[in-house]
C-alpha cells in the first residue's frame, strides 16, 4: 500500500543539521515557519483537514519530527471527511455533531505543535513528550508518531468529548447519548481502516528503520496492525469511561480528581515510550531528559541548547 501524496517526502534521520527544541529556523535558508495563516482554530472536519495539512507541509520542508503524528492524524482526519460526506454519512447517526467534534478535537493538537514552534511551554506532560522528544531528535518516528497519538487520545480526547457534551444546550438526553456513543465507537471501523496506510507511512515516508524491520517479518503485517488495533481500542474505551465518570460526577472535586487521573495516565504512557531512550542514556552515564520518579506534570522541560535566533513571528490568539 502507498502512502497519501500529501507532503513533500523527506528523508528522516539522514540530516546532520539538529532541530533544536521550539526551533522555527528551518535548516538552510529556508527561513521561518510561518504560522500567521495556518487554520488553528478549525470548527469541523474539513477545516481540521486544512489546518492540519497546512503546517504539515511546512514542517515537513524543514525535516521537523513533530510533522510525524500530524501526517498520520492527517489520514484519519481525510477519512473520516470523505464518510461524512458520503451518502449515509459512512453509518454516522450524528454526522454533524462528529464533524464538529472532529474540528474541536484537531484544534488541541494544532495549538500544541503551534505553541512548541513559538517556544511557548506546554501545560501537559503528555504533549510536552509528544513535542519536545520529536524536535530534539531523540525519538524513532515509530515513537514519535506514538506519543502524538496518546496524547491525543489519553489526554485531549475524553477533555473534549466531556466539554461538548457538558455544555449543550438543552442538556444531552438518554436517547442522545446513545447515539453519540454510537458514533464514538464507529470512529474505530475508521481507525482500522488506517493503520496499514499509517505503518506504510512510517517506513516509506518517514524511513522508519524499526517499522520497515519489522515488517520484513513474515506475516508480521496483521500482527502489527492487530496489536495497534487494540492498542487503540484500550485507550479509547478508557477514554469513554472517563467521559462518563466526568459527566456523572456529583462535586467539583470528583470531577477534578478525574482529570488528574487523566493527567497522570497520559503523562505516565509517554514515560513508557520513551523508556527505552532514559535506559541508555544512563547506561552511557548521562542523565536522561526525564525522571521516572517525577510525577509527569512536575516534568521539566528538556534541557538543550539555547536556538539559534529566529524571524519574529507574529503572535495569534489561540
């Protein structure tokens, strides 16, 4: 299977230039990352296709890491926007609402690549991992692609589906949140559909040594593609389980105490990651980005050598 001719292909891991940590000046004289008409605020499906596409492309140009999980959100996305405008919207009882959701849900990832890119720090320890490792060079684009995807599913995903669901009006009814629940399960038949796309991306595209290894294993393929699968399936019914545990929570502080599970959940799976990446570091005797024994939001930032100066770019409002 081909990858989707979306963005330039780059040749990853074969650069001498290092991407420094936030660094918006490209290699060479590319110039900046212009971030001033990139659709960051997309409000349904299509736009968050166009958003997400948009500052792919541009870090792609630049052999930037963090382009890596937005071209494999950039598959579904395309997916699930050719279904929805299909005859019977592709099975979805709430097409508008999942169109809808679907811009919301893109926007918490665009902002936290867009804030990595102006230096910005980032709240979470799951998309501080999910940034700062891939712009630094430390990660296999099989990892980098990882932690995008558990930070946006085991952090952003249950935040946003409990925010729009909390907030409607009139409150969403029994019959209503069936259908919505529906449509939130259904997201997984797209997501199967995708990965044999996604794992050709990432050895094709993104010269992925681990991934095209590991493929060459015979009948490896529907192993991997399973595997992944349930992965997903994991964290996404997790993800629905807090969405309900947040919506029924009877005080301020239950539903706060869900949150930080959230929080830790997401933090501590990108630790896992890149467990592998702390491991040699202290075996080679330097002290890994990271701690283990930290609480993932007590995480500090990577520590790396200052950027060199960039372009000033002009600041938006997220």
């Amino acid at each position: 299977m081909s990858v989707s001719p979306v963005t330039p292909q780059p040749h990853r891991k074969s650069s001498s230039n290092k991407v420094h940590l936030h660094e918006t000046k490209a290699p060479g004289d590319l110039g900046p990352i212009q971030l001033d008409d990139v659709l960051w605020n997309p409000v349904d499906a299509e736009q968050a296709l166009e958003g997400l596409e948009k500052i792919l492309g541009r870090l792609n140009e630049r052999n930037d890491s963090r382009a890596i999980f937005l071209d494999i959100y950039a598959i579904v996305t395309r997916r699930v926007v050719h279904l929805l405008s299909a005859p019977g919207a592709g099975g979805f009882l709430e097409p508008q609402w999942l169109s809808h959701l679907t811009g919301r849900f893109a926007e918490e990832a665009l902002i936290a690549v867009r804030d990595s890119l102006r230096q910005l720090p980032l709240p979470t320890a799951a998309w501080r991992f999910a940034t700062h490792y891939p712009a630094a060079g430390l990660t296999r684009p099989f990892q980098d692609a990882l932690l995008g995807v558990s930070a946006h599913i085991n952090h952003d995903l249950g935040m946003v589906v409990y925010d729009n669901i909390a907030h409607q009006t009139p409150p969403v009814d029994t019959r209503k949140m069936a259908r919505y629940r529906h449509d939130y399960f259904h997201v997984n038949e797209i997501l199967r559909q995708c990965i044999p796309e996604c794992l050709d991306l990432l050895a094709e595209r993104y010269n992925c040594t681990s991934t095209r290894l590991a493929l060459r294993v015979p009948f490896s393929r529907p192993v991997m593609e399973k595997a992944v699968m349930q992965m997903l399936i994991v964290w996404r019914q997790r993800v629905w389980d807090n969405v309900v545990g947040m919506l029924e929570a009877q005080s301020p502080e239950e539903l706060q105490a869900i949150v930080e599970r959230v929080r830790t959940t997401s933090g501590r799976i990108a630790q896992a990651l890149t467990a592998d990446k702390a491991f040699w570091l202290t075996l080679r005797g330097s002290a890994p980005p990271f701690s283990l024994t930290l609480a993932p939001e007590a995480w500090p930032d990577v520590k790396l050598p200052a950027p060199e100066p960039v372009a000033k770019v002009t600041p938006l409002a997220s």
